[in-house]
C-alpha cells in the first residue's frame, strides 16, 4: 500500500479487517487484509449541523478537507396523509430528490447526488485524474452533474448500458470531461461493473469504488444526520431499497455515529429495513437463509433473466457489499435488521399510492422501499407509536422535466462485451 504521508486532520480512515490506520494511504478502497470495508473516524464526535443550505452543512462529518459547489441535500418531512393511510402516527419521509416546494433540490431526482460531491472532492484532493464509474443511471447522472457543474478538471468515465440509455440525462450540458462507453443490449449492470473495473487498468484511470468507499457513504449518510436533526432524534425503523447495499450500510454508519454523540440515539439503534425487488433479490434470500454469503447457484438462479423482469432495475446489482465485514449482514445483524421481497405489482401500488398522498412522483426503487413499509404494517411489524424514516431515494422527475430542460449523455463508444479488447478503448477514454 503507498503512503503518500498526508493524512488530513479532522479524519481518519480505519480498516475493519486489521484496524489499520489508512488515511494517509490516498485514494484506496482496500487494505492488504482484504475483505473489509473502510469506515471513517471523525476527530469531532459530536454532530455539527451549520446553517448551510446543502449536505456540507455536515461537512465535520464527511471526508474532504473543502466543498464543491452543490445546493443538493436531503429533506426530511412529517408525512401526514400517507402516514394516515397505513396508520402510523410519527412517519417521516425524507425526500431525495427535486421538489422546489419542499426545499428538494436533487436535480438528477436521485440521492446518488448525495455521493458524488464528496467522492469527487476526495478523488481530486488525492490527485486522481479520471474516476471510472459504472452506473445504469442514477449514479452516472449524479456524477456526470457533478462534474458539470463545478469547476473540477477531473475527467469522467461513465460506463453504462444501452438498455438504460433514457436515464442517462442531465439538467446542463454535460461536460466536455465526460466519456461515456455503452455496453449493448444483453449486458447487465453487474457487466458494466465489471468492465469499469478492467478498464482501471488503463494509465491514469481509477475507479470510484462503490461501496468500498468511504465518501459515498459517508455521503449517503447524510439522510440519517438530516432526518435526525429534523426528528430531534434517530427513527426507530429505517426503510430502503437496496442493490449494492450501500445505503443501507451507510444509514447503519450514520447511526453508530449518532449513537456515540449521544445526543440524538442513546438506545436501540434504529432497525433497518432493507428490500429488494421479485424475482431478483440475492441479498434477501441470503440474509433469509441466515447465510452471510450469498450462493449464486441458490440466491441467484437464471440471474441476467430475472434481471429484465425487474420494476427497478437499479437494484440489479450482483455483487452487493452482503459478505464483506461491515457490509449489509453485519448492518442487518446489529441492528435487529430484516430484508424484504417486493414484486414489481406492490412496488408500482405503493408508487400510484405515494403520489397520490403525498404529491410527487417517486423513482421505481423508492417505491420498492414504499412497498417493504406496507409490508411491514400489514404483518404488525411496526407500532403505531414507532418513528418510522422511509427514505424516498428519488422522485420529482415529472416536476424538473416541467421546470428545466434535460440534455442527453450521447455515447463515446458502444460496445458488445465486458470482454473487449481494452487496446479499443485506450484512445477513447485517455
């Protein structure tokens, strides 16, 4: 591992595996230990919530030493008439995406846009010339926004799928630092995962990490602060839609910090419940069967085929961060978690529900989550008395089309297989 000899000051980075002290490492997502995640040590223990008007109003609690330029952050809000529908008392919603009225103002709809700024301060801190992303859409969207709208000179791959070229948009031309390479038809995001990563081998190119890395999360951790802050306490349940885990795992970050604040969390930490979308739901048959691996002969059997029948095609992901220590089962084990399996008639039900309660259009995998809760209504799983945090990871797409014009990523490149010859790709993405 290189030490390049300057670790910031108000963090460290931790590796679970060993307990190694990393932060002078750079821009690293694994320790020579492998098989677990970093996390970051914050100098300041207790929650800072400044009066700014965006996610680095909790700035103490995320891994960069400045701030790119984002009005982007999570808006947590008392639902009243949908919280009235399933009969809860104290059901908060926080709102990831674009809702002028609300405040909302995630103009790629998705709260990928709470990762991206700190992974891009970070990668540029650490002199990284080009992030590689895969993304079958809201991930390269929030990045690609990113990086048009600041003045960063960071280059961006963007490695996404045909099948998902229509969310491959941008409320501003997108910026000239962007590459997009298109995998054909017949690929899955777990392809274009794998692709991104081959083509780190490339001079130059570094791939953003995923769930590996820690400004993601940490980012993506910023719902908790803000929902905690707005609550005046930590929820007792916590609802979302997963694919790679991520989230999940970062809510579970968020909390362990809240918790050692004191302030916010002095009991429980709250439960997370996690859900996927029938027929393609790895994680949920793993955690069910009680295995901390996931079998993919078992839990993801004719998986590309069970992957074009998904509603929610972003929660795709065939290498989840399940098995890794501090990944999703350690998350759902320390908190009482459970999993859930949402087919794609209850996930639309709770989409039509949500905006006809609420007000705003939701994106596919929030309503999965909105779906998991019904769920768990139903089977009595929640008291009427409980905080309950749903956490809509996207909606207003319907609301920005009206307010702002949207610009298509065009393709640098289509090609037919993670497979191919990356001699084909040198000059296109250098």
């Amino acid at each position: 591992m290189n030490i390049n000899n300057s670790a910031p000051n108000h963090y460290k980075i931790i590796c679970l595996g060993c307990r190694a002290d990393v932060s002078a490492a750079g821009y690293v997502l694994r320790c020579d230990c492998d098989n677990a995640l970093f996390r970051t040590v914050y100098q300041d223990d207790r929650l800072v919530n400044t009066a700014e008007e965006s996610m680095w109003r909790f700035s103490a609690w995320l891994p960069t030493v400045d701030k790119l330029p984002t009005r982007g952050r999570s808006v947590t809000y008392k639902s009243e008439t949908f919280a009235r529908e399933l009969g809860l008392k104290d059901l908060f919603i926080s709102f990831n995406g674009y809702w002028p009225e609300k405040n909302a103002f995630l103009e790629t709809c998705s709260f990928k846009e709470l990762e991206s700024p700190p992974t891009v301060q970070r990668a540029v801190e650490n002199k990284v010339k080009t992030l590689v992303v895969s993304s079958v859409g809201n991930t390269a969207r929030a990045f690609a926004h990113t990086v048009s709208t600041t003045s960063t000179d960071l280059k961006l791959v963007l490695v996404g799928l045909e099948s998902a070229m229509g969310k491959l948009w941008l409320p501003e031309p997108p910026s000239e630092n962007i590459t997009l390479v298109v995998l054909q038809r017949g690929n899955d995001y777990s392809d274009a995962i794998a692709l991104g990563n081959r083509l780190t081998a490339l001079p130059g190119l570094t791939t953003e990490g995923g769930a590996m890395n820690v400004a993601r999360r940490d980012g993506m951790g910023t719902v908790m602060l803000e929902a905690a802050v707005t609550i005046g306490r930590a929820p007792d349940h916590y609802f979302q839609a997963v694919g790679s885990g991520t989230g999940g795992i970062a809510a579970w970050e968020a909390a362990l910090r809240l918790k050692h604040d004191g302030r916010f969390l002095e009991g429980q930490l709250p439960k997370l419940h996690l859900s996927q979308n029938l027929p393609f739901a790895p994680m949920f048959s793993a955690w069910n069967s009680n295995r901390r691996t996931i079998d993919p002969s078992t839990d993801m059997r004719d998986a590309k085929k069970s992957i074009k029948k998904l509603y929610a095609d972003v929660l795709s992901n065939r290498n989840p961060a399940y098995s890794v220590k501090g990944g999703v089962f350690d998350a759902l084990k320390n908190t009482r978690g459970q999993m859930y399996a949402v087919s794609n008639t209850e996930a639309r039900r709770a989409a039509c529900l949500f905006e006809d309660f609420e007000g705003i259009d939701i994106v596919p995998a929030a309503a999965v989550a909105a779906a998991s809760l019904m769920q768990a209504v139903a089977n009595e799983g929640i008291d009427d008395s409980d905080v309950v945090l749903l956490n809509v990871t996207g909606g207003g797409l319907q609301k920005l089309k009206e307010d702002k014009p949207c610009y298509e990523i065009k393709p640098d490149i289509r090609i037919a297989s993670p497979d191919v010859d990356l001699t084909e790709l040198r000059d296109v993405v250098s």
